[in-house]
C-alpha cells in the first residue's frame, strides 16, 4: 500500500513518514520517543483527516503488534454480550483486557483507564470496543459485511476476545497488514517438559485434489513429562517444488480426525502456526497431524509437490526434538473429481425460531442440519461437534445427544464444544441423499440465560469420500447476517446459526405502566393515583420480601407528613401491600412496604395511591419513583428458592398536578351544517364536549345553558329536545325540552335526570342534542354556547368528591347551521362501464342499459316510476324486444316493467311493483334488461342497432317522479337532457374469437405462427369473407403469408407484405410526400412504409389519394415511377369457394397464419416477429343500411374491413363468389372475445 493510498494527500509530518517506512520496511517504531503514543498520534491524524476515514482501520492495524501488551484480565471467557448500559464483573474484565493494548485503552486517565477499570459500559467502553472490532477487522467485521465498529461487544466480538484471552493478549498471532487479510507470524518455541518426535506411521504420499480437506501431511507425537504441557501452536513451513496458491488453508487435526484451533493461511515466508491452543496431560503422548484444505481451482498448479513439515512448537515448556520433521509429499492434481456436500440447510427437526423453555424442559431439540451428498461418491460422516455460544453454562444442559435417523449418540463436551465421533467408519450418506442430524437435550438450570447450539465452523462437521477417501468441506451458505435464524452462513464463527433458546425461571422484569400517565390530582380523597408500574414475571412465581417507594413533591412546600393512606394495589384495586403514611417535615422522603408480596407467572400492574392532605396547593407537583434493582429486597422463587436479580433500573413516575375541579365546554363542529327535511324525528343538531382531563375529581353538572337561534323560523318548529350520552337519554320526563316563544335565545337551560350528568376527573365526554321538527317548517336552527351571557353566571357543576361548585370554562360557539326544507331531491346519469356490444337475436335476459340514480343528502328518496325511450329509432323498433317491454332490475331483484308500442310506441314507463330506495347522499345502479326477437328470413332486423334511454324530459305522476321518505312528499324526477346507454347490435348469429397459439411457436418458414379460434354460435352458420393481422418484424424478415383452416389454405396465392403502389411519387427534401396518379387512400395504411428511389420511410398520416406525410423527409430526388408498399398489416382475404369459410352453427374452426418465406435468422437467436389478430375500430361507416354488401363494408380501408363476416340473416349458408353482393355483411366491432371494443387480441412473440 503507498503513502498517499494509506495516508492520502495531507501527509506534511516526518513522523507520518517514519510510520510509513516502518510498515513498508517491517520495522517496529518505538512509541516512547514521542511525546504523544503512536496509537494517539494515529487517531489524531484521523481527526484531523490527515488519514482519510477510509484508511483508518488500517492505519490502527499497523501499530497493534508493537502495543500488545499481557492484559490482567486474562484468561478470562466473556460469557454474554455486551452493549451500552451493561454492568458486572465482566464489564471490569473487558475494560482490563482493553487496557492491555495502546491502541484500544478504554481512557488514558480516570475512570476506566488502567488500574482505575469499573464494572459500568459507558461511552468510552463502546468506543474501545470499536477499535479492538477494526484492529481486528478481517476475523471480527468481515464475516459480518461491515467495514466499521459499532461498539456492541456481541458474538462475533465475544468469540474474538476470548480466543485472544486465552493468551492473555489483544494480539491473536496474526499481523493485520495494511493490504489486507491475516498472516501469521511464527514464535521461537522456548520451556521444558515437551518431547516432539516424528510419528512411526505417516501419510502416504498420493494425490492432493481440488477442494479437499483435511489432507494429511505430516504426523507427529507430543509427549509431555511430569507436568501438563500447554501447546501454542505448532509452526509449520510448506517446503517442495510448489506455490502457496495450492492451499485454502492448513490445520491440525488430533486423534479422531476433530481439527483443532483454526485454518491458518501461509505468509510470505511459507509459514503458518495452526492448532491454536492445548494441552499434552502429564505422562501422556497425545498424536496430530499437519493437514491442508486445497483450493477448489488447481489448475495452474497441477504437477507441483509439496509438503508441509514442522519447524517449531509454541509452548513454555522445554521442547526437545530435532526439526524440520517432514512427512508426505503429495502431487497437485486438477482433474480428479471428488464427491461433495450441497449447500446445507435446517433440519426437519430444527425449531427455526427461537423459543423460551422452562428449566425442567426435557428432550428438547436444540437444533439440526440436513446434509446432501453430492452426486460424484457416497460420503462418510465421521463426525459433527456443536458449540454452545450462548450464556447457560454446561451444568444447565444435560444428557446432550446428536441423533440421526432416530438413533441416539453420545456427545463428549470440551468446553464449550460438544462431540460425537460416530463409530465404526461413520454415518454413511448416499450420493444425491440426505441425512437429518441434530442435537437435543435437557434445561435443568439457568434461569434467564440463554442455550444457543451453533456449529461454529465449516470443519465441525467431518466427512470423508467413500470412493477416494479425501475429507469434504462442506459449502458456504447463503445467510450474511448472524441473527439466530437457523441459518447457515457464507463464513464461520458460527457457519450454522442456530436458532436459540432463552430459559425461563424466576425471571421479573419492572416497567413504567402507561395506564397512569401524567394528570390532574386532587386533596382530601383517597385513593389518587400517584404511579404505575408493571411487573413481569416468568418461570415462576416471585417473592419480594420489601419495596420501597421515594416521593418527592417538586414544586411546593407541603411536607411527606401531608400524603397518607399510600397503598399498592393491582389493576382491580385488590391492595398488594399498605397503608403507609408519610413522615417528617421533608419535601420528599421514601415509604416503605414491608410486607412480603408474591407476584404470580404473567403480569400484574400496579397502582400507587394515596391521599393528599390540604397542606398540597394549587399547582404543587409530586412524583413517584422506585429502583426494583436497588429498592426491591429478598427477590426469590417460589418454586425454586432462588434469590432473582433485578435488573430494572429506576422507574419514575408522571408528574400529578395539584388541583381543584375544572371543566370545559365546547361545541365540537358536528354534525356539518346540512338540509333536513321537515317532520324529521331525533334529528341531531349540535354535539358538545365536556373536558374534565384537567380536573382533580369528578365533575357533576346538574343543568346545561345552550344557545338556540332560530332565522326565517319559528321557536317552537323544534319539540321534544333531548341530550344523549350515546344512545343514553340524559333529559327525559320534564326535563324534555320544547323551545317556547318569547324565550331569548341564551334562556333555553336543559336539566339533567336522577341528580345530574358525571364528567369522570381526566375524561372527555360528548352529549348529542337531538329534537324533533314540524312538518312544514322552513329556515334556520343553530344550537351552540353563549361564553358572554352564561359562562358567569352559571353554577350548576359541583365536585363529586368535594361537593365544592367549580367555575366552567364555556368556549363560544354559534353552532352548525341545519335548514329545514319541504322535501329532498335525486339525479340520474349513465353508468358507462356497460360497453357497446354484438348480442344474438333471441337472447334472454339481456342488459341493455344500466343507470345511477343518487339522492340529494336532504332525505332518502324511495324511486316509484321511471320514464324510458328507445334511442336511435331508424335503427330499431319495439319489435325488436320480445312483447316490445323491458324489466327494471334493483340489483338482482326485477322491481318493474316497461311496456312500449302503445300511442308513442318508442316510449314507455315503468311503475315499479318495489320502489328504489336509495340513502341520502348516496347512490343506486339501475339495470333495463330484455328479451330480444328472434331472426328469420321473414322476420327480424338484421344487425339493428338497440339501445334504451333514460327519458328526462317525462317526469311527474306521468313518468319519473319518486317520494321523499322522510317528507313523504312527491318528487318529480330532475329536469335533463335523456341520459343515454352504448346499446347492443343484434344479429341471427355470431362469431367470437379466441387466441390458442402454443407456447413458444417457432419462428421459421412454413411452421404454424399465430392461431385463432373461431365460434359460431347456435343462432346461424358463420361465413367469414377477410381477416387481419398486425405484423412486426425484429432483425427477421417474413413474406408470402398464408393462412390455413381445418382444410387447407383458404387464400391459394400467398400475401406479400410488399407490392408495388399505383402512380409515381416525385420525392422532395420533406417529410410531405405528393403522388401522381396514386391511390394513398386505398392502398396504404397508417404505419406502413414506402420505398422511393431506394430510401423507406414510415406513413404518419394520409391527406387523400395524392398527399400524405412521413417520418422523415426524402431526398430531392428524380420521379419513382414504381414506389413499394411494405406493410405491417396481412389481409388475408379468403378464396370464394374455401370450405372454411363457413363455420357451423354450434361449432368452430382454428386458422393458422404461416409465412412461407422467413429470412434473416441468426446463430443469436434475437431475431423475433410479433402477430396479432387485428379487431375492427367502428361499426362499418359506408354502408347505406343496417348492413351492407362486401365493397360497401370495405370503403374504408383498415379501420373497418379487419374482419369481414356474415350472419347469413336471410339466405341460406353456403360459399362462392355471389355471396359477396348479399347485403349482409358487417364487421367485428363489437364481437366477443377481443379485450375491449375495438381492442386487438393479444400480441405473440416468435422467436427462432
């Protein structure tokens, strides 16, 4: 890494320089000859940016070899994780194994710096932690995707510090260089007690795979004298004809295959020290070996040998031995194919969330992994070991067993791991099968920790190839975070994380209770809530043998001696511990209960209360704290007996205010301002709020002064006036309220039943005004408050606790403004979404116009007739309807009928058997349904045009009126223009399509592309004259279009997308194009495009026969007497005596559209070309009748000629060339089966 790369840009220091030489040489810079350490310096210049943010952790990294220091606190193991707030012995531990090193000193002086360590994670803890996360950033943040600390001292973290304290070091034996990655730096073995020799047996010399693991090199025995023998490390060298680029890592194994410590990488100088940290028992010889895990990718290291030998051991103990010690020399091989495992998932017994379980749980699954064998051999599973990483220790697990296939088998606990070797040669896992294994157990103790059965690395679970018998790494998972998700990781520490399991037992836990929140309190009454708080436990009943309680009246002089009567009670008021009073002449003081209370499994929400004496003014404040962790004494389990440990910081209570009663009165805004109908019974008129959340006590009102103004009406229109408190009557008998003439309006007082209305003290309540109103009354009313007039005045609200009257706050308010009216009002309007469609003659039951109807918001309208009349009349006459009526639907229940034909047979009226109700404000749709006639040859109207209108100049008794359900007024029907319907075209028969072409369809010449279905309905044989279709070519070219029914073609000569157009075209430099002698109009359309002297452009518009415009101008060039047409739309018009051009009544054809030439395919395969089935825009403009003959339907080229067929209305079915002048044909506007009216069916893609 360069200076400026490490450093950036700012480098103006020479010590910056001596730091940088000093990396880049490998020279170790004291830090005693500065004034500042080098460790301060660093983060200076990173203050500063003089080292970029980006660099700092490597800047940091540099200088953590040379500063480690032994740290006091180790060895130590962290047992849970920590975070800001933490206290304990552990939080002491880690700011004395911080200290240990410059780089991650928690304080230089004070608390928390070394010797001066607290048991408190405070700021400065977490910003050491930081640092210790990015001095050792490629073990600790890399596996967890991060690049920065986030001083949370968790798994990751915990797992890194106490590997470290093992060694009593921040240190780990690896030099974090400032490129990046770990390398390890080996130690010169020194000490007695250890004798080192080559083992007798030794690996033979064979083949070294693409990803295998767990190769042996070189065995060795460890034999330890009289005293037990700590190993370090063993320090090995790869040494042959060969690269480092072979290996993913080396390790060593013990006796059964179990690798101990962690992969290592080689460094430069082809070292690495593997094996972590063990122990030789005294008198015993304990046997390893130095093995490798090879790269997946060998290629370029096929034919190399190397070796890996022992050139030293760590310990301090003596060692003697002779070294280097070397044993096999194996090829590098990057053909051979060995088996392997899939990437491995959660068990079928795995919980896969985790769960709190009591102590006592039995047998419980803890976690599983299933495990795949690859296709290439049969694996041997030889063993597994799982690491307990979470906080219970090894007495609270027991009888822990690794089951697969049902079968049980021990495990063997070192430490934190737990280790099945399965007998014999192992588990054996068939290629392309699976194995479930898992691990269970019993909770026997440790409440409130947590059991969490990880496999912490991807060497844990040891298989072996049956077939070449080579060790298998099992694969990274997909799962980044680490979570507790059941998850397997795409790194180790752990690879499998698993979910965990909280253990429940003599847990509690104290909360604020939001139940009791800041308020208003009063003097002299018993029971005033003081506090709240919350008391959670689990596992097991708890005891506290005493609680105390600190009370502080904040703002006033009243002294503890004033507030007695203090008690506990629960939500239902049963009292938990008390009376106490309060004592002495202070302004705060602490009340104890010292009466044991048993809090039960679940929650249980305690009140404080108490009652203030009249000392507590006005505006005096008290507030109630407790500190379960510290106030809370003798805290145990019932069932258990064990003393509990709260946790739960201090809790302090609202702020309660000192005051009287107080009330609030306004109008709230609703109901809106609004009509109301004359004769309304229970109309509401006002609403008013009653706001005692400021008050000490109960508020009692025993009259209510209201405001009533009454413009352009009478007082006495409105009788029998009431308040409700809901649907609760609050005025009933004599106190019922009838406004009487002569009365001022601020004189109308309301007086309430059985002693008066009760506001609860911190409440709002709202009271409805309801009075009923006199038929033909007219103007205005509004109901509201009168602050000027009687606010003053009034006394009618007294405490319920005191007796004492209390001064209401009256909020002015005119109130909303209702208006009596005779009657309410409805309109009519087209429901658009019935579209325009082709329906067959005879049809029952047939929607022919829906309309909504919507009512004023004065009243409900209930509709008893409604008016209707035919529209387009030319194109249609009663006839047309079976019986010429109609029925009128509500919904689905028919509610009337309509009967035309009579003096004005295109006009008629329903008078409905139900009347339409429809709610004030809102609206009701209204259906016409009919019966159509039948067509024959003698009788029917071949392709009329039907559609029924709302009639909304006929309204009165005579045609639209409805009555007004509160008014019972009748009410003609609103005075519009008629609203009209799409209607339907109606035909003997008809055709509808459908799209069945097959899923990827090739495109290639002669194959079928796109496929249409055909239905003729059961009315009448179909014959078919022309179909379209939308053509779009991408990179391929497609001509000579044909397209092929049951029987064959049906047009013999193929159709080309290009011809030769009529006339000649003298181009100019515009995008106005001038024919001479052309036919634009019959022989182009819109999007095709033309090709004059050699240059194509595409048809925007076209004028007329002689003019249109293009997309891009032309060159000035000479005439073109023979300008081509390429177009993007196939007619394909059928041959006259095709057999399939009829369709049976009843039955269907499929056509397929081919194109028999096909060029411009590629070897990429991106060539495609799009069809659709083209549907007509409008109903056919040019014939001069109801329908017409062939050339009259297809006048107008490309919008109205797509699909050309015929009902056969009044001859009979049959093909030729004569058929084409019955004036009977038409298009498909309209036909079902397209999208929409004038949709194109769906587009398909071909591709070759």
């Amino acid at each position: 890494m360069s200076t400026h790369a490490l450093f950036g840009h700012k480098v103006r220091y020479v010590i910056v320089t001596l730091l940088i030489v000093a990396v880049l040489g490998g020279v170790v810079v004291p830090t005693t000859t500065y004034a500042l350490s080098l460790a301060e310096l660093i983060d200076l210049f990173i203050a500063l940016e003089i080292i970029p943010a980006d660099k700092a952790a490597a800047a940091r990294a540099i200088i953590v070899k040379e500063q480690t220091t032994p740290s006091t606190a180790c060895p130590f193991t962290w047992t849970r994780n920590l975070t800001l707030g933490a206290t304990g012995a552990d939080v002491k531990k880690l700011q004395e194994f911080l200290n240990g090193t410059e780089a991650t000193k928690v304080a230089a002086t004070g608390a928390g710096s070394p010797g001066n360590e607290t048991s408190a994670f405070g700021p400065m803890t977490a910003k050491a932690v930081t640092k210790f996360q990015e001095v050792n950033a490629t073990s600790v943040l890399a596996p967890a995707g991060l690049t920065k600390g986030t001083g949370y001292f968790g798994t990751g973290t915990r797992a890194k510090a106490n590997a470290l304290c093992a060694t009593a070091t921040v240190g780990d034996g690896t030099n974090p260089n400032p490129i990046g990655g770990s390398i390890d730096v080996p130690v010169v073995p020194t000490g007695t007690g250890l004798k080192v020799m080559k083992a007798t047996v030794q690996p033979k010399n064979a083949l070294l795979p693409e990803g295998a693991a767990r190769v042996p090199f070189t065995a060795l025995e460890l034999s330890a004298g009289a005293v037990d023998v700590t190993v370090t490390g063993i320090v090995v060298e790869r040494q042959g004809l060969a690269s480092n680029d072979s290996f993913a890592g080396v390790v060593l194994l013990d006796e059964n295959g179990t690798v101990l410590g962690n992969a290592k990488t080689l460094n430069t100088t082809n070292q690495a020290i593997v094996g972590g940290t063990f122990v030789v028992a005294k008198g015993t010889t304990k046997k390893v070996t130095v093995a490798a895990h090879m790269n997946a990718t060998l290629d370029d290291q096929t034919g190399e040998v190397p070796s890996l030998a022992v050139i030293g051991v760590n310990t301090a103990s003596t060692v003697d031995a002779t070294f280097p010690i070397m044993g096999a020399q194996h090829t590098v091989n990057g053909s051979l194919a060995i088996g392997g495992l899939s990437v491995p998932t959660s068990g079928s017994l795995d919980p896969r969330t985790s769960l709190d379980k009591t102590v006592g749980t039995m047998g419980y699954v803890f976690s599983g992994v299933k495990l795949t064998a690859n296709s290439n051999e049969d694996l041997l599973l030889k063993s597994i070991r799982w690491y307990q990483s979470e906080s219970a220790s090894a007495e609270d697990v027991a009888n822990v067993k690794t089951i697969v296939d049902g079968t049980e088998y021990a495990t063997v606990r070192d430490g934190r791991y737990y280790q099945t070797v399965f007998p014999g040669t192992g588990i054996l896992v068939k290629e392309g099968l699976s194995k479930d294994v898992s691990v269970k157990g019993d909770i026997v103790s440790g409440s409130g920790r947590a059991i969490d059965f990880d496999i912490e690395r991807d060497t844990d679970i040891y298989l072996v190839g049956t077939t070449y018998g080579y060790g298998v790494t099992p694969p990274a998972g997909p799962d980044a975070d680490n979570d507790d998700d059941s998850a397997f990781r795409s790194s180790n520490n752990p690879y499998y994380d698993a979910s965990q399991v909280s253990i429940e037992a003599g847990n509690i836990n104290v909360s604020g209770w939001s139940q009791v929140s800041a308020s208003n309190i009063g003097t002299s009454v018993i029971g005033e809530p003081l506090m709240g708080f919350t008391v959670e436990v689990r596992g097991e009943p708890v005891s506290v043998g005493s609680l105390t309680i600190s009370v502080d009246n904040t703002t006033g002089t009243a002294n503890m001696a004033d507030l007695t009567n203090v008690v506990l009670t629960d939500a239902n008021g049963a009292i938990l511990a008390g009376p106490r009073d309060g004592s002495g002449t202070n302004t705060d003081d602490d009340i104890t209960f010292s009466e044991s209370i048993t809090f039960p499994v679940g929650i249980t929400n305690v009140y404080v209360k108490g009652k203030l004496g009249t000392d507590f003014v006005t505006n005096d404040t008290v507030q109630v704290s407790t500190d379960p962790s510290a106030d809370w004494t003798s805290v145990r389990g019932e069932n258990t007996s064990a003393t509990i440990t709260i946790t739960s910081g201090t809790i302090t209570g609202p702020v309660m205010t000192v005051r009287g009663g107080a009330l609030t009165i306004s109008e709230s805004g609703l109901p809106p301002t609004q009509t109301v109908i004359a004769g309304a019974q229970g109309f509401e008129f006002a609403r008013y709020i009653f706001d005692a959340s400021r008050s000490s006590e109960n508020v009692r009102l025993s009259t209510l002064p209201l405001h009533f103004a009454n413009i352009g009406a009478t007082r006495t229109d409105l009788t029998s006036c009431k308040l409700y408190d809901g649907a609760t009557v609050l005025t009933t008998g004599g106190n019922i309220k009838n406004p009487a003439v002569g009365e001022t309006p601020e004189a109308t007082t309301f007086t309430f039943d059985n002693g008066g209305f009760v506001v609860p003290e911190g409440s709002i309540k709202t009271l409805s005004l309801k009075c009923n109103i006199k038929s033909g009354a007219v103007g205005t009313y509004q109901w509201g408050l009168d602050e000027t007039s009687q606010e003053a005045s009034y006394n009618g609200a007294t405490g319920v606790e005191t007796g004492l009257t209390i001064a209401v706050d009256m909020v002015d308010a005119v109130g909303p403004t209702m208006t009596a009216s005779a009657n309410g009002d409805y309109e009519v309007a087209s429901d658009s979404s019935l579209l325009y469609r082709i329906v067959q003659a005879g049809s029952s039951e047939v929607e022919l116009a829906r309309f909504r109807f919507t009512a004023g918001i004065g009243e409900d309208m209930s509709v008893k007739q409604i008016a209707l009349e035919l529209g387009n009349t030319s194109d249609n006459s009663p006839a047309d309807l079976m019986g010429e009526k109609v029925s009128i639907y509500n919904g689905t229940v028919k509610v009337g009928e309509a009967q035309f034909g009579g003096a004005d047979p295109d006009k008629a009226v329903a008078t409905l058997s139900q009347a339409i109700t429809i709610p004030r404000g809102e609206t009701v749709t209204v259906s016409v349904r009919g019966d159509l006639s039948t067509h024959n040859a003698i009788s029917g109207t071949p392709g009329a045009r039907l559609t029924v209108h709302y009639d909304g100049d006929e309204n009165g008794l005579d045609g639209n009126y409805a009555k007004g359900v509160a008014s019972g007024i009748t009410i003609d029907g609103p005075t519009i223009a008629d609203v009209e319907s799409n209607g339907i075209r109606i035909f003997r028969t008809l055709p509808q399509v459908e799209d069945v072409t097959p899923t990827n369809a090739p495109l290639m010449a002669g194959s079928d592309l796109y496929q249409v279905k055909i239905t003729a309905s059961n009315g009448r044989d179909v014959g078919i004259r022309s179909l379209a279709f939308n053509v779009s070519e991408v990179g391929a070219t497609a001509d000579d279009y044909q397209l092929f029914g049951p029987n064959g073609a049906v047009n013999g000569t193929a159709v080309s997308v290009t011809t030769v157009l009529t006339g000649s075209i003298d181009p100019a430099a515009s995008t106005a194009v001038v024919g001479v002698g052309t036919l634009f109009t019959d022989e182009l359309l819109v999007g095709d495009r033309i090709t004059v002297s050699g240059e194509t452009r595409t048809v925007t518009a076209i004028a007329d026969d002689t003019n249109l415009t293009v997309s891009a101008a032309f060159t000035d060039n000479a005439d073109d007497v023979s300008p081509d047409r390429t177009t993007s739309v196939i007619r394909i018009v059928f041959d006259a005596n095709t057999n399939d051009r009829l369709i049976q009544a009843g039955g269907y054809k499929i056509y397929r559209l081919r194109a028999n030439t096909v060029g411009g395919l590629t070897s990429g395969n991106m060539e495609t070309l799009a069809i659709a089935l083209r549907s007509d825009t409008a109903y056919p403009s040019s014939v001069t009748g109801l329908m017409g003959d062939v050339t009259e339907v297809e006048a107008n080229m490309g919008t109205e000629d797509n699909f050309v067929w015929t009902p056969f209305s009044v001859t009979s079915p049959q093909t030729g060339a004569g058929i084409n002048s019955n004036d009977d044909w038409t298009n498909s506007y309209g036909i079902p089966g397209f999208p929409g009216v004038g949709q194109n069916l769906q587009i398909r893609v071909f591709k070759d």
